[in-house]
C-alpha cells in the first residue's frame, strides 16, 4: 500500500465522517463519503446534500479566516463525493483506506464492520474512528483483522493535529506504519497507544474537566475564571511542552510532594501519585536536574535545552499575543499586548527568544 495519493472511504456521512472527509480532501486526496445505513431515496438525497453542503460551508469558512485562498474552496469539494448505499460496495472496493465513523452503538459498529468487511479489499486499511470501543473487540466484527486498527481523531478532524491510533496484537505492522504515513502526509501528527479506554486525550481532559466541574460546584471558582486559568496557564503551557516532559521539567519531586499534599488534603483516589512517581523519587530519578525522568537527560546541553522550551513558551505567548515589551507597566492606560514585532513564519523559537531579550 503506497502512502501517496490513496483512494479514502468514510463511512458514516456524520459530524466525523465530514471532517475526516475534509480533512483528506484538502490534503489532495479523493474521497467517498459513503452512506451505509439503508434509506430510502428521498432521504438519502438529504443527507447528500446535507452533507456535502456542510462540508462546502465549512471549508468557505475556513478560506474566509485565512486559511486558505478561497479559489481552493473548489477544487476541494471537488476531491469528495457522497456515495449512498446502493453504490457503497463499489466505493469501498476501490478504497485503499477506510474511515469508520457510524454512531458510537455496538449494533451499529458491528454491521458497520459486517458490510466493510465483505466489501472492501483484504489489502485495504480499515480503521474505526470510535470514541470508546476497543479495537480489540472490533477486530471480531470483520474479515482480516489484521488490516485494522483504532485511529481516533479529535473534533474537528480538519484543524486538529492529533490522531491516536490504537491497534491490537493481530494488526500487521506495515498497516500501522502505512496509518502513520497516510496521515503524516496529509498535515497530521499519529500517536500510537495501546487497546486501553480513553486513549491518551480524552483519558487525561476527562479528568481535567470534572475537576473544573467539581471546583465550580464547590464554590472554589467561578466557570468564568477557570476557563482564563485554563487558557492562560494550563493549555497553553501544555502546548508548548508536553505533560510528561512537563514533569522532568519542574521535577518529579515537585509532582511527588504536590500530590501527596492534595490527596491529603481533598481526596486520596484522585490525587494520590502512581507508583511510579513514588520509585523514581525514592531512586532520585527526578528529571531534568537529575539527569533522568521519564525522559534521558544524560550527555544533553541542558543550558541548550532549557533555552528551546522557553523559546517554545514564548512562541505561544507570541501566538496568542501576549508578549510585552519591557516598561508596559509605565505607560498606565496603555495595555498593549503585541508591543514586539511578530517574527516571520520561517524564523524559529529561538530566535524569539533572542528578540524577547532585545526587546
Ligand atoms: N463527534 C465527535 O466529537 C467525535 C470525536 C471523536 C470520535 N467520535 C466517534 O466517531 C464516530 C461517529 O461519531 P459522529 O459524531 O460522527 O456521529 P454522527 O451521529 O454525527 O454520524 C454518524 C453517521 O452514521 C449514520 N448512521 C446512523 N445509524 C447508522 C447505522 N446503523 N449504520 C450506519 N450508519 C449509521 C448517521 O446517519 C450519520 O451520518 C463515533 O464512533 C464516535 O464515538 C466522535
């Protein structure tokens, strides 16, 4: 299977299946929206132009914040088309990968697979977009399960990056590699995790966002000075340095003593550190300043290293403009957040650091 321009179905012509569609299109690829459910005429000519009018709509949209010139609008929808179920046989026959994204119901999931499976090529990648139902349990659903695995995006499939792919022990290798090509190629950045409930993201935000549920219900903030805490500290943070990194960033130390502080305070089941954390303290392993964390930090620049995560930092402060000049305090009144002058797309972190220190 070549990573190049493949042919991809999407089956389920839903709020997954659109953006996955837009997503591939716009990388230059042709895909088949592809309707499985059975409906009559009338309905299916709906959702078609249900559909493919939202993708048309979303990708104007995205070409009037800047996105893109708006003369690409239609060459884009011209790479998709929707395929109802008396021609879904012959679109996943001629599919090199395909998209699952029928609603999150075992039923549905299951016929889903049935029809795929009886369709689609045995060479052809097959992988379900589901939110909550292991690829191990989906793998009995379809012919060749060697050729699947869990890729699930996050909403909405054309913007963001993250695509965590999840295969089980019977999944040939060169489908994952292929997987990880196909979505590299197309602007996206593949994760791969094991068969286990909530991936990576929706495993760690659904404990981030009932906490932040949790602290409005006790009184301890209110909804609308989380979000700023969240925005201004929290995820912006994270998205210049990942969490684990983040941990040999600060120390392991620090998580160990922070953690055994809140669970002593609040509640042990949440807040008490994993076993890990407790053996890496107790072997001095406490990341960067250690030299080892979960991360290596032996035979680096520190110094070097130190440098590009601040230069990350100051990136997203740029990004998000709220990088100050020096003395904004001295001019009262004044507040102006993007005082410094914004560097050229091609110059790097690094160099913002440098006109920070100018500035
Ligand atoms: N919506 C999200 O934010 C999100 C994010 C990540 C993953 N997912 C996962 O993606 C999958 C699809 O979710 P969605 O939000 O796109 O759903 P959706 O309801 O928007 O779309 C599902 C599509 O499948 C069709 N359909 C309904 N019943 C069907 C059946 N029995 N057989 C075949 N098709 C049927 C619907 O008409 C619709 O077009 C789910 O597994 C979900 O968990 C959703």
């Amino acid at each position: 299977m070549s990573a190049g321009l493949q042919r991809i179905a999407a089956v389920g012509a839903g709020r997954m299946g659109r953006g996955i569609a837009i997503a591939f299109a716009y990388a230059g690829h042709q895909v088949a929206l592809v309707d499985i459910k059975p409906r009559d005429a009338a309905s299916t000519e709906r959702l078609a132009q249900e559909s493919l009018g939202e993708i048309g709509s979303s990708l104007a949209m995205l070409a009037s914040l800047g996105m893109f010139d708006p003369a690409q609008v239609e060459p884009i929808m011209g790479r998709v088309r929707f395929v109802g179920r008396d021609g879904a046989a012959a679109a996943l026959a001629e599919a090199d990968t395909i998209f699952e994204g029928v609603p999150e119901v075992l039923d549905a999931k299951r016929e889903a697979f049935e029809f795929i499976g009886r369709h689609a090529r045995a060479g052809a990648t097959v992988a379900s977009t589901t939110s909550t139902i292991l690829v191990t349990e989906l793998a009995a659903f379809i012919s060749h399960p060697e050729r699947l695995l869990n890729a699930h995006w996050l909403n909405p499939a054309y913007i963001v990056p993250l695509v965590e792919l999840s295969p089980h022990a019977g999944t040939d290798a060169a489908v994952l590699a292929g997987m990880k090509a196909l979505l590299e190629r197309a602007g996206k950045v593949p994760v791969v995790c094991a068969a286990a409930p909530g991936f990576i993201v929706p495993r760690l935000q659904a404990l981030v966002m009932n906490e932040a549920a949790r602290m409005v219900e006790q009184g301890i903030a209110s909804a609308e000075e989380i979000d700023k805490a969240t925005r201004y500290g929290f995820g912006f943070r994270f998205a210049a340095i990942g969490v684990v990194e983040f941990i040999d960033f600060g120390g392991n130390d620090i998580l160990y003593y922070a953690s055994r502080y809140l669970a002593g305070q609040i509640d042990a089941a949440r807040f008490a550190p994993p076993a890990i954390v407790e053996r890496f303290m107790a072997e001095g392993r406490n990341g960067l300043k250690s030299g080892r964390g979960f991360h290596d930090y032996q035979g680096i620049d520190s110094d070097a290293y130190r440098r590009d995560v601040l230069g990350r930092s100051l990136g997203m402060l740029r990004h998000l403009d709220l990088l100050q000049a020096p003395g904004m305090a001295l001019r009262a009144g004044q507040h102006q957040p993007s005082a410094l002058p914004r560097p050229s797309a091609t110059e790097s972190a690094t160099q913002a650091v440098t006109v920070a220190a100018k500035g």
